[in-house]
C-alpha cells in the first residue's frame, strides 16, 4: 500500500473512509487534554475530514497533512473557507493542510500540543504502522498527548483499510497508554458488506 493507492482513491472517489458528523469520541471526550484555546493539534492523514472543523470551532488550531491535493482542495471548498497557498502549504485563518508525505514531514517547526488522530492508524497495514508508531513517537516523547480513536473488528474476510488492530499492538508501543473509552457495536456500511460479524471502537489517550 503506497502513495498511490490514496491518492486513486481520492480521484476515483473511494471514500466511504469520511464521515458527514464528527467522531462522538472527539466532541465527549477531547476536553480531557485540557488544553488551552488556540492550541495547535496535529491530524494525519487529514483526507477532508469534518472533525478539522469541530476542533476549529472549539478555538483550536489545526494542522492536517494529506497527500491527496484533491481532498485537501474539496476540503476548503465544501466548508467555503478560504486559502491560499504557499509551496505545499494550503493555509486558512485557524486550519492548514500540508499536501505531502507524513512520514517525511518535520515537525520541528511546529509547537504541536495534541495529535488527533481518527482514521489515520487504522488506514495503514502492520509494516507501515511500525514507521507510524516511530512518528509520533517522536511527538509523545516531548509529552505531546496522542488521542487515537482505532477499530477492531472480527472477520476472516476483510484485508483492510481500515485495519483492525488489537489492543495488545498498541500497548506494546505505548505501554503509557490507557484505554479511555470502548464502544462495542457492528459497523454499517463499509465493514458489514465486507463481512464483519462484530466490531468496536477504542479511544486511548496517552
């Protein structure tokens, strides 16, 4: 799974990834990183994501990475917010998105204060997950919060994205974190046509 595996999707319109309403985790749970209004919160792997705009309006920053220039353009349009562009920067008052690879991205330049992160773990295989988990790895050794929302889900048939990963994976990585919340209730759409007999989502705040 490449680069251009996510960008086809975009193009081809294989989203049933993005949701219309923010995550219920996000808007319950995410004021408990007690953080200060106008903190920047870090989303990989952003697509055009509805959350961007919860937290915008809740008086955060936000700073998405996506390598789909499609997304990031349907983004600003659906939510008619205005930009404009600097290299590989789409920048708005209180939200940019940098068009490009996340595994690459420096993040040395930016006072990040939370990772919020939806759909991003769950999108990637198991040899990518380790390049992601030593990522942000990078941001939670300098105590910054990482508020990950990952499925999983029983079945033999479906390959992914999204991925079910247990939570003895992330565990082993973030031995700090703790599960938050669990919700256990069959998905529509996307997972039961594919077959799952059963699945949960878990928040984990580290």
């Amino acid at each position: 799974m490449d680069q251009k595996f996510w960008i086809e999707c975009w193009e081809k319109n294989l989203t049933g990834f993005d949701q219309s309403a923010p995550h219920p985790f996000l808007v319950n749970h995410f004021n408990k990183l007690n953080l200060h209004k106008g903190s920047l919160i870090l989303a990989p792997l952003c697509g055009k994501s509805i959350d961007m705009i919860w937290l915008k309006d809740q008086g955060y920053k936000v700073l998405g990475i996506e390598l789909s220039q499609k997304a990031i353009k349907a983004f600003f349009e659906t939510h008619k917010i205005s930009y404009k562009k600097e290299g590989a920067f789409y920048i708005s008052k209180d939200i940019s998105i940098f068009c490009g690879d996340f595994f690459s991205f420096n993040f040395s330049y930016f006072n990040i204060f939370a990772i919020y992160d939806r759909a991003s773990l769950i999108a990637l295989p198991e040899l990518m997950r380790r390049d992601y988990y030593a990522k942000i790895k990078e941001l939670t050794d300098k105590k910054t919060p990482w508020f990950l929302i990952k499925i999983s889900y029983q079945t033999t048939q479906i390959v992914g994205p999204p991925f079910s990963i247990k939570d003895e994976e992330i565990l082993a990585q973030f031995p700090a974190m703790k599960i938050d919340q669990k919700t256990k209730k069959m998905k529509k759409g996307q997972l039961r046509a594919a077959g799952a007999k059963s699945a949960s989502s878990t928040l984990y705040i580290v």
